[in-house]
C-alpha cells in the first residue's frame, strides 16, 4: 500500500473513531431518533444526485436500509442518549464481526476456522468485561442496546455480501434514503413533535455541524474513500484498519468528552480488539460440493466497523 492510501485508511478510521463523540455533541441538540433521521437525510441529498442510480436490486437496499439505518443506527444513537459512553459505543460495537461470522456461517455456509472460534471466544471475553465495567458504572440497558446494534449490523453485512455492490459509496447513498421515513416515524411517535420542533426551533451552528459531520465526513467521505481502498487493494489488507476505530473513539472521547478509561475497560479493549483480529483477518471455508475451500474475510472491508457508524 502506498504511503497516501495508508495515510488515507488511517484517516477514515479516525473520522469513523471520532464520529462517536460528535454524536455525542450532537445528541445534547436533538432526540436520538431525529438525530439520526437528519443525519440520512443530509447524507441522502443532495448525494443520490452525485452518484447516479442504484447499481443493486431495491430489495437489497431497502433490507440494508432497514436493518442498518434503522435497527443499527436508531439502536446506537438511543443506547448513547441513555448513557452509553462514546467510546465504549466505539469499542462494543466492534462485536458485529463475531455477529457477522456466526451469522455467514448459518446464511452463507462459511464455516469458521479453530482460529476464528478462538477469536470470537476472546471478543466475547473482552464484551464480558466492558460489560461488569458499564454495570459497575453505567447504565446496563443502554450497553445491551449498543450490542443489539452489534447483531443489526452484523445482519447488514450478510446482506451487503449478499447484494455485492459494485460501488459502495452509490450503494451507501441509496441505502440512507431508506431509514429517513422510519426514523422520522418513530421519532414522532416516542420522541413526540413537541420535541422534535423544539430542537429543529432551537438549531444551532454546533447542533447543524454535527449533523453535516456525521452525514457527510463520516458517511459519504468515510463510505467513499473505504470503498476507493477496496477497488485498489485487496479487503485483507484494507479491513485491519478498521481496527483502529476504537482507539480514536476512545482517545477522541476521553479528550473532548473527559470520559474515564478504566483498566477494565482497557482490558476489555485489548481482549475485544484482538478477539475481532483473529476473527476477521483469519479466512474461513466454505463447503462446496463436498470440498472445503478457503475464502478472503470481507466483512471488515464491505462495511465499517463505523461506522459509526462507522455508521460504523
């Protein structure tokens, strides 16, 4: 890889890390489902006028559309509001690739190798841990939403596999037309419009700027220049950048935010990281016709581990 395209990868991992905090900014501006309903909708106009048609089947984009835009993201960004830490959000959701492997094995028949099990018994490890973390000093229903986005988004890469869009920037724009409805839906109907107009009446520079951050930078840059990576390198060598992710959710959070890292949560760091390592970077088989063949991990490299959103 060339020092920019490093350089780049590095890059979109840390916009995809920091994006958590300015979620957490953000959501001090809005209810967490509207917040997450204009963040689509910003990144969905005036983009689907850039990228041209959908080159996938609509089935394809509106299942990701649901289950990433509206199960993933309405679950972080409501598990963040009731207290969820942004850098621990960061960390957990890096579980999805444990989500992602048990789930192709069930879908795809991909079988996971004696390296991926132990990877993915170490991840579960180092969730263990952050979870008596949060439990001792957080609330622990906000932690379970953020690992039930995990599961979301682990679905939405099988999808994603499934569909194998050409070009995931186009694929990314489509897909967050999908949520924007929904969201907007459920945030009138638990949030309430009083709430939503009052945050709307109360916008402000900070609140706008949030909202172009995590709609444009974390999405249509860190979709786009993620997906430019892949069409020049393989995913087994652009996926381990998403690793990074975590570290500058962490770090970014504990700078701007004053969010504690305790050594729980850093040994659930080090356990969680390693535990995705091993099972994302290590291929698993496949059975066809009675043979067993080895396949490159792509999950990491189709979607973030944004991302945030991520998105990873």
């Amino acid at each position: 890889m060339r020092p920019s395209h490093l350089v780049l990868a590095v890059l979109v991992a840390a916009v995809w890390g920091v994006n958590f905090t300015v979620i957490e900014i953000g959501l001090d501006h809005f209810p967490p489902l509207l917040f997450s309903a204009l963040r689509f909708l910003a990144a969905a106009l005036p983009a689907v006028f850039l990228v041209g048609r959908p080159k996938v089947a609509w089935k394809w984009i509106v299942a990701v559309g649901l289950v990433l835009g509206v199960a993933k993201f309405g679950l972080v960004f409501v598990g963040m509001d009731a207290g969820m830490p942004a850098g621990l959000s960061s960390l957990v959701l890096q579980i999805q690739a444990v989500f992602t492997a048990v789930i192709a094995a069930a879908v795809l028949r991909e079988r996971p190798s004696r390296v991926q099990v132990l990877g993915m018994l170490v991840a579960l490890s180092g969730i263990a841990v952050a979870a008596v973390d949060e439990g001792t000093s957080g609330p622990l229903g906000a932690f379970l939403m953020v690992i039930g986005a995990a599961a979301a988004w682990g679905v939405s890469n099988v999808l994603t596999r499934k569909a194998s869009p050409p070009d995931a920037l186009n694929f990314m724009v489509w897909v967050s037309t999908v949520p924007v409805l929904p969201l907007l839906a459920l945030s009138l109907l638990t949030e309430g419009p009083g709430e939503d107009l009052a945050a709307l009446r109360a916008l402000d520079w900070q609140g706008a700027g949030t909202i172009l951050f995590v709609a444009w930078v974390s999405t249509v840059f860190g979709f786009g220049a993620w997906g430019w990576l892949l069409r020049r390198h393989p995913a087994s060598t652009v996926a381990p950048f998403s690793l990074l992710v975590p570290v500058f959710g962490m770090s970014s959070a504990a700078l701007f935010l004053g969010e504690a890292v305790t050594p729980l949560r850093w040994c659930a760091a080090a356990l969680l990281v390693g535990g995705v390592a091993l099972t994302t970077l290590t291929p698993a088989r496949r059975r066809r016709r009675g043979t067993t063949v080895r396949i490159s991990p792509e999950f990491a490299g189709r979607l973030p581990a944004p991302a945030e959103e991520s998105v990873r």
